[in-house]
C-alpha cells in the first residue's frame, strides 16, 4: 500500500477509517476477482473448444487491461491480443460527446472468432461503438466479457456473454478502474462513496 499514500487526489473508500483508497474495505477483494476471472476463464475455454483458429482477444484500453491480463492467463485455449483505444475528445480539449476509435486492431478479424474484453459496462455506449466497428471487420463471431456491470447507467442495450460482477450504481476505483488516471494499480476494486 505504501505507493498509495504518495497520490496527490483525497478520496473517501467505503470503511469506517478509510481516508484514501486501498486503506478501506474492498468492495471486492483481489482473492474474490481473481476466483471470478478463473471462472471467467474456465466458461470462455469452453465456448471455445471447438474452434479452429486462435480466440482472438481485444482489450479495450485503458482500464480493460489489467482483467485482461488474468483473463488470458486462465485460458486453456490458444489466444492472440489485440487493443483498441476509444476517444470522445476529438482533437480538442472538451469531449464532443461523440465516440471515436483513436486506435483499431492490428491484426485482419475477417473470419476470426473475437471475444472483446471491457473492465465495465457503463452507459453501454463504448462496447456498443467499438462492437459495431468490429463487426463491419467480418469476424465469425463477436462475443463481450465485462468484468463489471453496473446497469443502473445504461443508455444503451449491451449482451454482456461473460460477466464479472454486477455492482450498485457506485464509482469505483482499483484494478484498472482509475480516478483521474490513478489507482489501477490497486488489486481490490473500491468503491469511492
Ligand atoms: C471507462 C471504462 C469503459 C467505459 C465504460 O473507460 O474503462 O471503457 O468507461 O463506460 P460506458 O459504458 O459508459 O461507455 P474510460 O473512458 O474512463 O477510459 P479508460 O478505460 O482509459 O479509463
């Protein structure tokens, strides 16, 4: 924890004496996720036992990246990484409120089977983009893992196939999820209320 006491930003964790993240009770441990995304792991194998070519794993950045580094690791199939970036502020400096893909997948996903992968499911819109975007690519299949889902913001439909944990409408903070660019590197997630 000690990295922790040097971040500049005062926040409140849920915990009676928490004054700063990582001090408080987790609203969900690292030993909770880490069982989940083993879980996760071991369902996502056997969807796709059967098929022929490398699962192919897109990892929307940021905050996706540290789930999607366990998720990969529990698989017991091939799979191959790609990244996509999104960006609501279009060159300027305020977001337009419009979602843009600052970065698209290297690789061709034509035919290929493709498992996107968000740290979670807000207002729905930026899987719901980037899904979009992949699937004019001309993949075999399209399929959404969110480690979590907070439904109570959602603007738009999203079919979440593999799900974490479905939280309250708190923010939260810690492996991957940030406040201001901080605290993903924390291992539980918090919520800051
Ligand atoms: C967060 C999160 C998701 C998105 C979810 O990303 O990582 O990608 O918001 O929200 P939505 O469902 O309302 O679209 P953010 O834009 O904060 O970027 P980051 O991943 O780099 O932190």
């Amino acid at each position: 924890m000690a990295e922790v006491l040097t971040k500049p930003i005062p926040v409140k964790t849920q915990g009676a004496s928490a004054d700063r993240p990582g001090a408080g009770k987790p609203m969900i441990s690292s030993m909770r996720i880490a069982r989940r995304v083993r879980q996760l792991g071991r369902q996502i194998s056997e969807t796709y036992a059967d098929i022929e070519t490398p699962l192919v794993i897109v990892v929307i950045l940021k905050g996706a990246t540290v789930f999607a580094a366990d998720l990969l690791r529990s698989l017991s199939i091939p799979a191959e990484l790609e990244f996509v970036r999104a960006s609501s502020y279009h060159g300027g400096t305020t977001s337009s409120g419009r979602l843009q893909l600052a970065h698209m997948v290297d690789g061709t996903l034509v035919g290929r089977h493709v498992l996107l992968v968000e740290d979670i499911v807000d207002s729905g819109l930026t899987v719901n983009v980037i899904a979009k975007r992949i699937k004019r690519l001309g993949p075999a299949s399209l399929r959404i893992a969110a480690l979590l889902d907070r439904p109570a913001r959602r603007v738009v439909e999203v079919k979440i196939d593999f799900c974490g944990f479905v939280i309250p409408d708190r923010f939260v903070i810690g492996y991957g999820l940030d406040y201001a660019g901080l605290y993903r590197e924390l291992p539980h997630i918090y919520s800051l209320t």
